[in-house]
C-alpha cells in the first residue's frame, strides 16, 4: 500500500528550501560547528601541553650537575 499525503510532502519540502534560502542553519549544522570547535580545543590544548611537557623534560635532562661545595674552614664537631 503506498502512502497518499504527496501533496503535504511537497509543501514540507518547499518550507526546508525557503529556510535554507533565509540563511539559518540547521540545529544539526549548528551542533556539528560546536563540536568542531570543541574537538579543536581540546587538540590544541594536548599539543600545547605536550609541548610544555618536552621543554619542562629537556630543562631538567640537560641542566649541570651542581658544583660540589668547598669544605668550611670552621670545624662542625
């Protein structure tokens, strides 16, 4: 059996195409333009910290051992 409302299908279709020609977004457009945003955050976030990460690594790796102290003419005992 196929369905009888066509005419009430084409006016739905007119109405989506009248809203995209006003320039409005879809709710799903508009969530899928925040996730991105989000998912770019959060990259920028994790390289920016793994970058911290490697400076923090590379200035404790790399620092001179500390010179050794001059005994102390005073006598401690």
């Amino acid at each position: 059996m196929g369905r009888k409302r066509r005419a009430e299908d084409a006016e739905d279709q007119v109405t989506k195409d009248e809203a995209a020609e006003d320039g409005r977004r879809s709710g799903r457009g508009r969530k899928l333009a925040v996730l991105l945003a989000l998912a770019g955050v959060a990259t920028w976030l994790v390289r920016r910290n793994q970058r911290k990460a490697e400076i923090d690594e590379g200035i404790w790796h790399e620092a001179p051992a500390p010179a050794p102290t001059q005994p102390s003419a005073v006598p401690t005992s």
